[in-house]
C-alpha cells in the first residue's frame, strides 16, 4: 500500500496490547494501551488479522492523541 511509505505522523504509543477474538466469520482485533488503559477495537473478516491490527492501532494512536 501506498501509505504505509509516509511518515507517521502520530509518535509511537509505547507499549501496547493486541488481542484476536474469532467469532465464526469474523475477527475483532483490541489494541489495549499498557500505560493508560486504553482501547480501541477493529472487526472485520477473519482472513485480514494484520489489516484489522493495523487499523486498532490506528485507532488508538487517535485516541491517545485526542486526550
């Protein structure tokens, strides 16, 4: 993919927990930060895991960055 050549412009979360859950069809990946607690979470089909946890950690950082 194209975009994963720019820079980040998010700085890098630190530590960081990622969780796969199958449920039949579909994978949720959670992306739990260590320090703070918090999570974000992404869905999707089960044969996408690394393009679910890239999207969690997406999230995350965003969250993060919001607070």
């Amino acid at each position: 993919m194209w975009r994963d050549s720019l820079p980040s412009p998010e700085p890098d979360p630190g530590e960081v927990i990622v969780e796969l859950t199958r449920n039949g069809p579909y994978l949720k990946c959670s992306a739990i930060h260590v320090a703070t607690g918090i999570e974000a979470s992404a869905v999707g089909p089960v044969n996408e895991p690394k393009g679910l946890e890239r999207i969690a950690i997406a999230k995350l950082k965003r969250a993060l960055a919001s607070r």
